[in-house]
C-alpha cells in the first residue's frame, strides 16, 4: 500500500470515528514477513486497520496524521475500544 493511500485511510478512519479533542489512538504492531498493523481505535470505540509494508513505515504514517496518538495496549487504550456481538462471535468461531 502506499504511503498516500495509507494516509487516505487513517484520514478516512479518523473522520468517521474521531472527536475533537479526543485523538483516535493507533498501535502499531509487527506482523512479520507480511509487515506491520496500524490498529486504530476510535473515540467512539470503534476498532479498524490499514497494512504497512513495516514497522518504520506504520510509525511515519501515525506521526503524520492529524488527529491521531501513538498508543499501546495499555489499559486506557484497551478500555477505549468496544466490542459488538458481532465482533465476538467471529472470534470465537476462530476459537473453535
């Protein structure tokens, strides 16, 4: 993906589920061979996701967006996000 078109989406997310004065939170996760996950949480909870070629470029990306905080998997970040039904039951078909 490029660097454009990754910008694009975290824009996209943050209009939708941003709030002034409350910065959407991303957590930049390494996945490997395939890259990294920028993992967005949104002021209103909600949760999404754009692929980076790595972790050099998923922290770029996070640095250059407006209305976006670099954060971990910390307690508040995790209290931020809510998780519908239909997100938990899709997990737990993983499970199985």
């Amino acid at each position: 993906m490029s660097d454009h078109t990754t910008q694009k989406r975290i824009a996209e997310f943050v209009k939708a589920h941003g709030k002034e004065g409350t910065p959407v939170r991303a957590v930049v996760e390494p996945i490997g061979r395939a890259g990294a996950r920028i993992v967005l949480v949104g002021a209103d909870g909600a949760m999404g996701d754009v692929m980076v070629k790595d972790v050099e470029s998923a922290t770029k990306a996070v640095e250059a967006a407006d209305g976006v905080e670099q954060a971990e998997w910390d307690r508040e970040t995790t209290a931020a996000t809510t998780i519908g039904p239909a997100h938990r039951r899709k997990m737990a078909k993983m499970q199985s």
